[in-house]
C-alpha cells in the first residue's frame, strides 16, 4: 500500500494541519502500516488495529503536548506512537533501539508513564487532574488554556480492582476529567464476569442503533454548542437518547454518554469536542472492533491479539494483501513452547486427578489454559484482569479440599502479592502457582521482565520455588507440586521454546526431592561448580562445552530456590569449591542470595560464590538472547566469568579470590547501568 499521509506526521500538529475527510485515508495508512510490520516481528496487532480511529480522533481534538493522555492496556499504543512523530522507528518494533511495544516515557514525552499492566489509566490520570489543579494549569473557565486530562481505558481492563478504586475516587473532581472507554466486547480473550455482561447488554440496547441520528438532530436546537454539558442539564426526551440512563458510571459520579461509533471520525471527533469542554468527571463509552480492517484479524481477535510474525497468502502459497477477502493466514512457528509444554502437563495431571482445578486471570492463550478449560469446563477458570481475586478464589478452592494451580505471568504475579501471603501463606494453603514468562520476557522489554518471584515468594514461610529446566522437569515439577500439601508452591519458565539439551546428555528429569539439586555433571575434584537456576541450566551446559579442555566443573541443575541444597552447598564449600549461581532473575533476592544466606545460616563462608543474573536496572526491549547476553547469563558470558574467576583463583591468594569474586559481581551490575 502507497502511503501518502502518513509519512508526513512527524506531530499532532501535522495531523491537525489534515482536512476531517482526510483521516479516514490516514487511518487505512496507519493500519496497513502496523500490519505490515508485525507480520514480520510480531507485536500486538488486533488491539492496535481496533483503535486507530479513536485515536486519531484523540489527538485531532486534544493536544497532548500539553494536555495530558494516560493509557491503559499500553498494547494498544502503537496509532498514538505514529501521530507523534516515531514513523521511523517502527521498523524495529520491539527490539533494541526500535519503538517499545509499550508507552516509554525515555521514548517521547507524549508518553507519560511506562504502561504494561491493567487497570492504572484512572488513577494515574486523577492524580495528574489533582496536581494540575494545585498548580493552577487545569482547564476551567478561568482557565481556557489550562490542561485536559484523558484517560483510554479498554481491553476489559475496565473490571480490574484498581480500575474501580480509580472510578470512585474520580468521581469526586470539581473539574474536566475524561475516562474514554474504548468497549470492544474482548479482554485478550472474552472478558468474564458481570461487568462484561452489562456491556453486552449495552452494546444490544436499541440506545445505540438510534443514537447517532437523534444526536445529530438534537445538536441542531442548542444554542452555543456546549453539547454535553447543555444535554446533562436538560435532561429532556432527547438527552435520553445520548447520555447513558442510569448507567453504570453514574453510581461513580461520572456522567455517561454512549456508546458511539469508534469508528466514525467525525462522530468521534464531534463527541470529545464536547467532552473537552465538560468541567465535570465523564464518560465517553466507545464501541470499537477489535482487529478492525482485516477479516483475519477480526474474525480470531484473541489468537491476533499478540502473534509472532505471520504470512498472509490464498492457501496455495501465493502472497496476498492483507485486505483480501479468504485470505489464509499462517504463524510463524519457531519451536515447542515452555506455554504448550505447560499446558499438555497440566492436562494430562487434571485428567489423572478429580480434585485439581485450574485458573487464569484473562491469559487463557498465554498461560495454556484454554485446552484445560475446554476439556474440563467445571474445574477451570478465567476471572478477566483480577489477578487478586483469582489468587483469592484459589485459596477459598484450597480450603474447600481442591488443589488449585494458577497459571499467571511473572510480572502479574506481583498485583496479587498481598492475597499470596494474606489467604494463603499465612493461612498454610497449598496453592501452586504456575509463573510463565519468568525473566527476561524480549520484546514486551521492562514493563513485563519476570525479575522478582522469587525475591517476593521467599519471605513466605514453607513457601517452595522451583524453577524447571526443561520440558521433563517442567512435567516433574508439577507432579510434586500437586502433592505439596504445606504451603504455597511456584514453578517458574520463561516466554521461550524448551530445549531437548539436557535430556539427550543426561536422560529425562527425575522426580523432585524437595530441596535437592540435580547432578548434571559431577567432577571429583572440580576446580568450579555451578549452580544453574530454572533455564539457565542450559546456558551452562553450552559454557561447560566451551570450557572443557580447560577447567574441571561441576554442574548442578539447582531445581530449588527455596529451600536450596544446602547440603550440597555445604560438600562444596567446606572442599574449597568456588560456587557460581545463575539465575534469569534479579540478582537481588533471587536464587544466589537465598543461597549466600543459606551459608550465613549454616555458618558456612560464602566469600567465594559468584553471582550471576539481572543487574539492578531495567532491561529494555529486544530478543531474550540479547537480553541474555546484556546480562551475563548467555553461554560465552558464562564462560568467561569462569575463566576469569578462576584465572584469578590460580594467580593469586584466597583473599584475592574472595575479593575478585565480590569485584566480579559488583562489575556485572554496574557496567549494566
């Protein structure tokens, strides 16, 4: 496809420059241009494409220079990331020095914070409303050119906690406040819950079918044109037709008009300039189509929403554009996934026993769920983006005599913290917790990185935290943690194929003892041992290559970060074995500290461990093998800090291996930040 507008927005104020019957050629542009790129990197697609016109109207109305847009559900960024100005890094999508899939404030002002997770758009944005009011930059009749606040909220995100608590304190502003509801009928996968089944019944109402025609008819009898406000006034036959009648919003204090067309530009753009105008908190309810403009993209929204890189043909192989009509759309496959590996051993212990139940917070796809919840539709459940209320309802399963796992990102993992050590740690209850994406995540970069599980799970007491090495170890690790019966368990993978590495070197994994390591492989006098954690155990096997005509080592498949083998450590310590632990999580309260505190506890020395794994600063977007390798943890890294370590030990007293040990972990964080 030609693009003849796009090309020249390097700003909203080139958008504004266009004629209203312009943008809908720009928004045909913008949408062939973020499917285009995807279909070679990946990315989020269908959300993207089901809010090109209401961002565009968005940014016509508004100036977001100056005024302010809080995102919610960042994926749904990328049309706000091409009207201001970033065209020439869309070729580099989600990798290094490219556009972050995400808003990222280091990226451009017009985003203002980095967006990764649900439910923050109304808080965020009444605290903004709040401190441009103290300041005397809100906009208000004293004020015309003060700051407008606008939050978009969508995805279903809409029925998180967070979301709430941000509605019902919004509702107490004196001034212009903003909540777009972009209302798709879709979270990532169907929204769940009442909430979504009060939309669905919005969305039927004759209110919609009727409501832009009377719009149009009533704006032609008010003087003066303040629509919104004029219409709340009133309240007569014709403000039915356009404000929400005892809506939903309005038990907030939000005055509601909608839903309308998201994608009618000038309806779109008719509405917020009304809305602009309104000096109380309001609601524009926006009916969008997620995966707008492309039949693939629009008739499978949850297998499009985050695809990797697709071809688009006519089934026999023949390239097709994107808006042919049959066109077969294939996926990119790269591998077997830690998710599907996950997803088939969760199903075959389901099948195996009656009292294990399943739960996902809205990522039925990205978890694995969706086959456990086809095949067993009363034991599994999708609450939508209220992972607090899942890891609740887990709790209340235990209690009852079930054995719950919940399959839940890393990152997400943290909104749930306070119900993990309230109802179940602290209660004893034996909930397992299944932590896809652990560590470094690639393109979702910062706002996704799995860097703390391990860190917050190891304050709970008889908490226990595995890390799988492979799909044999994944499959192993479950089986014991549907018989762990004294506490909350946790087994952590990352967003990343399985490797058959370690199975056709050492066999298949056996059966976890709890708080025992692996012998991978175990040298008689070794000049170095490692401690791999979870995947890492790979990279080591690939350093060890490296290393074998030069250093005898030791290699353990640690399994455990809590309790970690501590009799084990102790063998190797007390023989004068430097210890090198690795580990795709934080380096601060992770897998090597729980070990360095292990032998503060048992009284052992713990001069001599080296600790590798994510320094104390962001990790920003591109390939997990990149992130890897920023960090230390890829296999040449590995090796060399072995190298280095024990060149070290060899030239120089223990005291100076002590001090190079502690000057090698030191340098691995600081020359990252």
């Amino acid at each position: 496809m030609e693009l003849r507008l796009l090309p020249g927005i390097s700003g909203p104020s080139d958008l504004k420059a266009l004629r209203l019957d312009q943008l809908d050629e720009l928004a045909a542009e913008i949408r062939w241009a973020i499917c285009d790129q995807i279909s070679r990197t990946g990315g989020h697609l269908a959300p993207n494409l089901g809010v090109v016109e209401l961002t565009i109207a968005l940014h016509y109305v508004f100036d977001f220079g100056h005024d302010r847009l809080l995102f919610d559900v960042g994926h749904q960024c990328y049309t706000h990331k091409l009207l201001t100005g970033r065209l020439e890094m869309l070729p580099r999508l989600r990798k290094r020095g490219g556009m972050a899939g995400f808003p990222e404030p280091t990226e451009s002002s017009f985003d203002l914070f980095s967006v990764g997770h649900a439910g923050t758009a109304i808080s965020t944005a009444v605290g903004m409303a709040r401190g441009d009011e103290l300041n005397g930059d809100c906009t208000n009749d004293q004020n015309p050119d003060g700051r407008h606040v606008v939050s978009l909220i969508g995805d279903a995100s809409i029925v998180n906690g967070l979301a709430m608590e941000g509605l019902n304190n919004a509702g107490t502003l004196k001034r212009q406040f903003l909540v777009v509801l972009n209302d798709n009928g879709m979270s990532i996968a169907k929204p769940q819950g009442a909430v979504a089944q009060y939309f669905d019944r919005v969305r039927l109402s004759d209110t919609y079918s009727g409501f832009r025609k009377a719009a149009i008819e009533f704006a032609k009898h008010v003087p003066g044109g303040n629509l919104a406000a004029d219409i709340y006034h009133r309240m007569g036959e014709m403000s039915k037709a356009m404000l929400a009648e005892d809506a939903w919003f309005e038990k907030f204090g939000l005055v509601t008009v909608g839903p309308i067309d998201g994608h009618d530009i000038p309806t779109l753009v008719d509405f917020l300039n009304e809305c602009k105008r309104f000096e109380r908190p309001m609601v524009l309810h926006v009916k969008t189509v997620k995966g707008k403009g492309f039949e693939f993209a629009e008739g499978d929204a949850t297998q499009f929403h985050s695809p990797p890189a697709f071809d688009v043909t006519d089934g026999a192989g023949t390239e097709k554009d994107f808006v042919s009509s049959g066109c077969r759309v294939e996926l990119k496959k790269s591998g077997r996934s830690f998710t599907t590996a996950f997803s088939d051993a969760l199903h075959a212990i389901m099948t195996r026993d009656e009292k294990v139940v399943a739960c996902t917070a809205a990522m039925p796809d990205g978890t694995g769920i969706t086959q456990v919840q086809e095949a067993f539709p009363e034991r599994t459940w999708d609450t939508g983006i209220c992972e607090s209320h899942a890891m609740d309802m887990m709790a209340g399963l235990s209690k009852t005599g079930f054995k719950p796992f919940f399959a839940v990102y890393s990152t997400f993992l943290q909104r749930a913290f306070d119900q993990v050590f309230q109802e179940i740690a602290l209660q004893g209850l034996p909930v397992r917790l299944c932590l896809d994406r652990a560590g470094c995540v690639g393109g979702d970069g910062a706002v996704h990185q799995g860097f703390c599980d391990i860190a917050l799970l190891s304050v709970l007491p008889k908490a226990c935290l595995i890390g799988a090495l492979d799909e044999s170890s994944l499959k192993a690790s479950l089986a014991f943690m549907a018989d762990y019966e004294v506490g909350v368990s946790a087994v952590r993978y990352p967003r990343d194929n399985v490797s058959a590495l370690a199975e056709e070197r050492f066999g298949t994994a056996p059966p976890f003892e709890l708080g025992r390591a692996r012998a991978l492989v175990e040298q008689e006098t070794p000049d170095v041992a490692i401690l791999a954690y979870g995947t890492c155990g790979i990279q080591a096997i690939e350093a060890l290559d490296q290393l074998q005509n030069e250093y005898k080592v030791s290699l353990y498949d640690a399994r455990f970060a809590k309790p970690v083998d501590i009799d084990l450590i102790r063998t190797l310590v007390e023989a004068g074995v430097p210890i090198v632990t690795i580990e795709d999580h934080g380096i601060h309260g992770g897998f090597g500290a729980n070990v360095v505190e292990a032998c503060n506890l048992a009284g052992l020395d713990n001069a001599r461990i080296l600790r590798l794994g994510m320094p104390e600063r962001w990790i920003l977007q591109g390939s997990r093998n990149e992130q890897l390798e920023e960090i230390g943890i890829d296999p040449t890294s590995i090796a060399r800090s072995i190298r280095t370590l024990l060149d070290t030990r060899h030239t120089g007293s223990s005291t100076a291996s002590s001090n190079h040990v502690q000057q090698s972990e030191k340098a691995l964080g600081s020359n990252q930040g």
